[in-house]
C-alpha cells in the first residue's frame, strides 16, 4: 500500500485472541484504530429502549434480567445480561444485530473517512460486507483456546458456560472471511 492512500486493514479474529494488543502495535507506528465491540456498546445504550422492548419477554422466558435499572421508560440494559440471552439462541443474535449494526456502520464509515491509515478491530467484520470490502488486507489473529479462555475469564468475568458458547457462536471464524477476496496474513499471539 501507497503511503499517499488511504489505508484501510482488518484486524480480526475469535473472542480473546488479542486483536487489542495486535492493534496497539500497528498504532504504534502511525495507525488508527476502531473497536467495533465497543460501537456495539454505544449502540445498545443508544438504542436501549428498543432493545429492551424487543427481548423484554424472550428475556423473562428465560427468567433473564436485561436492565440494569428498573426504568422500563429509560431502559439501561445490562450487557452481560443481554449477551447470556443473545448468545444462546442465533435467532435472537441475528436480531440484534439488526438493530445495532446501522450504527455500527455508519459509525465505522465516518472513522474511516477521517483517518489515513485505519483499523477496523471486529470479531465478525464479516457480517457488515459494506465495511469488511473496504478493507484491503485482514489480519486474523490467532491464540490457543485454553489461552483464550484465560484471557476472556480474567478480562470479561463471564461464566466458563457462558464463554464457551461464545466461543461456540464464532466457531469457523476463518472460514467466514475466506469468503471474500480480500489478502488475509495469520497472526498466532
């Protein structure tokens, strides 16, 4: 890649892989990142009201409190919550995805845009193909699952249970971002 062009890469890869400390070493010579784990946060919180309106009673089917207030009116969702209800069923993932990920988007666009040399940071950066296409290269970073789960325990404080059907939800990651004809360089961490 041109240093007079806009750069655009992808760095990827399952749950605790260490996509963070991948990015921080290419932000250490110049680049800028985005985490698209967090413009789901900002995008649940934005949308609370109608995430909770949507997974209210999928969510006391299974006896899951979502909010973190008792403010049905100004909802605050509780995400560990959410994601416990969201990660045990696909259906309910793929709904909410629906609602989060225009945000998501449209977020990640105007950070690329601004930026020279950017970085998207995205565990399924190929479930948004209008943002995954803009990349010219992805990096798809890898670690042993044990260390993976120590990480994920230590830094989430998820159940095992609960970080293991995460895990299960990203099985054939790579398989995913083969799909596209975008150069993919592995990173074992």
């Amino acid at each position: 890649m041109k240093n007079t062009e806009k750069q655009l890469i992808a760095v990827t890869g399952p749950m605790a892989s260490g996509k963070n400390f991948v990015c921080s070493i290419f932000e250490n010579d110049g680049w800028k990142s985005i985490d698209a784990d967090l413009l789901v946060h900002d995008a649940i919180n934005e949308l609370a009201p109608t995430i909770y309106a949507t997974f209210k009673k999928d969510a006391e089917k299974q006896n899951i409190n979502i909010l973190l207030n008792d403010d049905e009116k100004n909802p605050e969702i509780n995400r560990k919550s959410l994601g416990q209800l969201l990660f045990s069923n696909p259906a309910l993932l793929k709904k909410q995805e629906m609602l989060v990920y225009p945000y998501v988007i449209k977020k990640t666009n105007e950070f690329i845009d601004k930026n020279k040399k950017a970085i998207i940071n995205a565990t399924v950066l190929y479930k948004t193909p209008e943002l995954l296409n803009r990349c010219q290269k992805i990096y798809y970073v890898k670690a042993p699952l044990i260390k993976r789960l120590i990480r994920a325990k230590k830094r989430d404080g998820l159940s095992i249970i609960q970080i293991l059907k995460r895990f299960k939800s990203q099985k054939n990651l790579l398989r995913e971002y083969k799909k596209f004809s975008i150069p993919i360089f592995i990173w074992n961490n």
